[in-house]
C-alpha cells in the first residue's frame, strides 16, 4: 500500500496553487472595491463643487428679485394710502362718484397692481433655482450610474470565480 500512487483530490492543483489563486482573486476583488470607493469620492467631490458653483450662481441671480420684493412692499406700504385717498377724492370730485365708489375702486387698482409686481418677482425667483435643478439632476445620473455600478459589482463574473 505504500507503494500505491496518491489520489490528486483538486484536479490537478496542489494547495499551494489553490491558496495562490484564492489570494489573486481576493487581491483582484480588493483592488475592484479600492478602485469602486475611489471613483465614489471622486464622484462626491465632484458633485459638491457642482452644487456649490450652482449655489453661488442662484445666490447672486436672487439679489435683483430680492430687491424688487423690498422696494416695492416698501413702497406699496408707505405711499399706498395717500396715493389712493387721493385718486379716490379726484374721483369724486371730478367724476362725481360716489366716495365708497371710488375708494373701493382705488383699492382694486391697488391690488392689480401689487398682483402683478408679485407675479413678476415669482417669475424671476423660479428662474433663479434653474442651476439647482441642473445639480439634483445630475446628482439623480451620479447616484443611478452608481447603482448600476454597485449591481454589476455583486454579481460574480467569470474573473472571480474559481
């Protein structure tokens, strides 16, 4: 019996071979995750300077809408009364309305008014958050391109199998 040939259990491959290709596959698999975590922080920093850039751009696009809002509730509180006492007087003065008539009319003039300069102030802050939107849609590729790149990462391919 001693004399007799051993059995070759692994098909050809000694333990040494077998430890060999699970360490390469293993420093394959590190150097994989290595690379995937540094195109992750890569990918981070990228995306933080883009929103930062897309702040600024929307901080300073909201200074003049800013403004407007300012001047004009500041403008619409202070001269407001007067301006429509006096319209609605002339009205009755000249036009002979009845003075409830003309103040109420005044009044609606006011609002169209008001109305208008908010809607154009609504307009203007919409346009300012367009560079925010160009940033989370971004973000939203970032993080599917990533998903995707996650799933693909799980799954074993036939570089990883033994």
């Amino acid at each position: 019996m001693v004399d007799q040939t051993p059995i070759n259990r692994f098909h050809g491959y000694s333990w040494e071979k077998v430890s060999h290709d699970n360490q390469d596959a293993e420093n394959q698999q590190m150097s994989g995750f290595k690379q995937l975590l540094s195109d992750v922080a890569e990918l981070a920093e990228l995306q933080a300077r883009l929103i930062v850039n897309d702040v600024r751009k929307s901080t300073v696009a909201t200074i003049q809408p800013t403004v407007f809002v300012i001047v004009s509730t500041t403008l619409l509180l202070g001269a407001m009364p007067i301006l429509l006492f006096g319209i609605s007087s002339l009205l009755v003065e000249e036009l002979q309305w009845q003075p409830h008539v003309a103040q109420l009319s005044c009044a609606g003039g006011a609002l169209l008014v008001a109305m208008g300069l908010g809607a154009l102030a609504i307009k203007k802050f919409k346009q300012c958050t367009n560079p925010l939107q160009r940033s989370l849609s971004e973000l939203e590729k970032n993080f599917e391109t990533l998903r995707v790149m996650l799933g693909k990462t799980s799954q074993p391919t036939a570089d990883h199998q033994l």
